[in-house]
C-alpha cells in the first residue's frame, strides 16, 4: 500500500477560532481548536490513532509529542 493512512482530525491554528474554521475548509472531518481537546476527542473513538503527524515549530514539537 502506498498510502495506508488517512487524515481524520486536524489544528490548523494556534487561534482556535481560525482552527475549528480551517477544518471546514479542508478535507478533514474534525477541526479542534487545540492540541488537547484534538487528543481528547479522537482518544474516546472506537477504532483509535494508529499515527500522528506534528507539523509544528521546532520549539514545540517536544510538548505536543
């Protein structure tokens, strides 16, 4: 397979108002509005997070890994 996962839920912004609205826009069901309300949510789904992607500032990769 060359693409085996698939995008499910995103933060687009640090503004959790830009987020929630950037996730409207794009191909991603859920937009959250932060990191820990992201992580929250997906956790209680029944089939689960098999990865992660961090496309964020090196200076906060860390905290969110």
């Amino acid at each position: 397979m060359d693409d085996p996962f698939r995008d499910f839920a995103s933060v687009l912004s640090s503004d959790p108002v830009r987020s929630v609205a950037g996730g409207d826009q794009t191909e991603y069901p859920a937009g959250y509005p932060d990191v820990a309300t992201m992580i929250a949510a997906e956790a209680r789904r029944p089939d689960g997070i098999d990865a992660a992607s961090i496309m964020t500032p090196n200076d906060s990769h860390h905290e969110y890994a």
